[in-house]
C-alpha cells in the first residue's frame, strides 16, 4: 500500500497500538465473550444463518483447500472456498451419511456458510483460520482431551472429499479443490448479555457481525455503500464492518478521513485485521493536526 494513502495518514496522526489476537477474537472480547476454549462464534452466526441452535455444541466448518507444500499442508486463501450450491449440496450430503450415525451433523446456512453440529461437546480447542493462512497446519490443528479422536474425523472429511464428483467439477474450471474442512470457533449458544450503556448501531454485511448484534441485542443495519449514507443520520456511536475490497482506501478511508477533517466525526477508532494481528487506531479531529507524524507503510506498524 502507498506510504500516501488515507489509512497510511490515518495511522500517522492516530494512537496505534498492535494487539497479538486475531480481529474475529478482538471483536468477541469488545462484546464480552470469553473463550473457554474457543469463543462460541459458530453457534452465535448459525442462529442469525437460520439455524436452529438448541443446546447444541456448534463448529464453524469452513470448506477449505490444504496446498502440499514440501514437507506439510498449508492453509489457503480464500477462506472459506466459494462453492456453487449444488456442489455444497453434493458434498454435505456425503458428510452427512457418513456421520450423522456419530452425533455430527454438517449444515449449511443462510449465508451459505458451512457448520457442524455435535450433540455433545467435543472437548477440543480449536484455532481461528486467519491465525493459519499460509502455514504449516500442524500445531494448529484441533487440541485437547479428544483431539485424537477430531484428527481421525479430519481425516475420514478429507477422504470422503478426495476425488468428489463436485471437486472434479471444479478442478475442471481451474478452480481449488475443497479437500478438507477448518474447524474453529467451537461452543454452545451463551446466554444473552446486554452490553452496560452499549447504544450503538452496527452496520455489518457478514454473518458473524449480525449475530453478534443480534446475541448482544443491538441494531443491525447493511452496511451502505458509502460514508455519507452514514453521517446523514448522526447517531451516538456507529460500528461498521469495513468488508477487504481492492478500493477500501478510496471508497471508505478517505471518506472517514475527510469526514474527521470536517469535524463530522467526533471520535474514530479503527479495528484493522492483519491475519494473527490487529491494529487499533484511535483518532480525534485535532490529532490530524499533528504536522510532525509523517505517513508510511502500513506494514511498518506490525514490524
């Protein structure tokens, strides 16, 4: 990213501090959940995808592509694969016959997401795959009392998998197999805690950050197009998901940018996820005043 762009000022005249977790996990402490051992976001986003959830142990089940490397298997973008429905249907049907007799079931949501379902819990610690992009899976995969038993249904995913009529398709069209499934944020459904003087309205396309609206009680808008749509209707505090796209910088920082140099925003904080790490960046209209802070490389800042 040039050193010149609307984020790479933004964090020149904010407050960044680099926090060691994930965003996905950063958000669920903003939100008071706690892991023990995962933070529960399989089953808070299967009850805003439609799904029943019950009392239930759920487990996010995202279809996935394991790449050789030399001497292991790596993780790989994107995460999870995009799948043409039939072919999801085709391949949850043959995880299905094979493990419903176990307790587990594969679902698919609203959103297309993919989960499993577990009549019991699997008393396993699972690993968030933004941790795991591009590394060696191996020490990331499912930990704890029954994690022998998990790496042998890993296993059995990944045979049924192998050679599946829906991945030939895909493979045809140079497309990534689904060879496997990612298993993480694993847990039941936690009891609903309203959040103390929390009035915000968060505007969010995900599925994940709409269930935690929805657990948390809070409004839940789709994220308009752009900024303006936002300030046209001045509320408190707003949260918005900013979604990974090729323009972020110019269809949102500089916007964001612009609307503090303006005085439109009062106070900006910026949740930015960079795989195991985030950013947060606190802003105030005169901290763009701060001449001496010159911009450069986001990156510089995880280093």
């Amino acid at each position: 990213m040039q050193s010149q762009s609307a984020l790479a000022q933004l964090l020149a005249k904010g407050q960044v501090v680099v926090v060691n977790m994930p965003l996905e996990a950063m958000v669920c402490e903003q939100y008071a959940l706690s892991s023990s051992p995962d933070y529960p976001i399989a089953a808070i986003t299967a009850e805003a995808d439609g799904l029943a959830v019950g009392d239930a142990y759920w487990l996010r089940a995202a279809p996935v592509h394991l790449a050789l490397q030399r001497d292991c298997f790596s993780l790989s973008e994107p995460i999870p694969l995009q799948l043409a429905h039939e072919h999801a249907a085709l391949m949850l049907t043959k995880l299905n016959a094979h493990f419903n007799q176990d307790g587990l079931s594969f679902l698919q949501g609203n959103s297309d997401a993919w989960y499993l379902k577990s009549a019991q819990s699997p008393q396993i610690k699972t690993t968030l795959p933004s941790v795991v992009v591009g590394k060696n899976i191996h020490q990331f995969l499912p930990q704890g009392v029954s994690s022998s038993s998990w790496l042998a249904v890993l296993n059995e995913v990944q045979m049924l998998l192998h050679e599946h009529p829906a991945n030939v398709a895909r493979e045809a069209k140079g497309e990534a197999a689904v060879n496997s499934v990612w298993l993480s944020g694993g847990g039941v459904m936690p009891s609903v805690k309203t959040l103390p003087n929390d009035t915000s309205t968060l505007m969010a396309n995900s599925i994940f950050y709409q269930g935690l609206a929805k657990w948390a009680g809070l409004t839940c808008l789709a994220l308009p197009h752009q900024l303006e749509a936002v300030l046209q209707k001045p509320q408190q505090q707003v949260r918005l998901e900013l979604l990974a796209t090729h323009d972020l910088d110019e269809s949102w920082f500089s916007s964001l940018l612009a609307a503090l140099k303006n005085h439109k925003i009062k106070q900006l904080t910026l949740n930015l996820g960079f795989y195991d790490k985030c950013l947060v960046v606190n802003l105030k209209p005169m901290d763009l005043y701060k001449f001496w802070r010159s911009a450069r490389p986001v990156m510089d800042y995880l280093q």
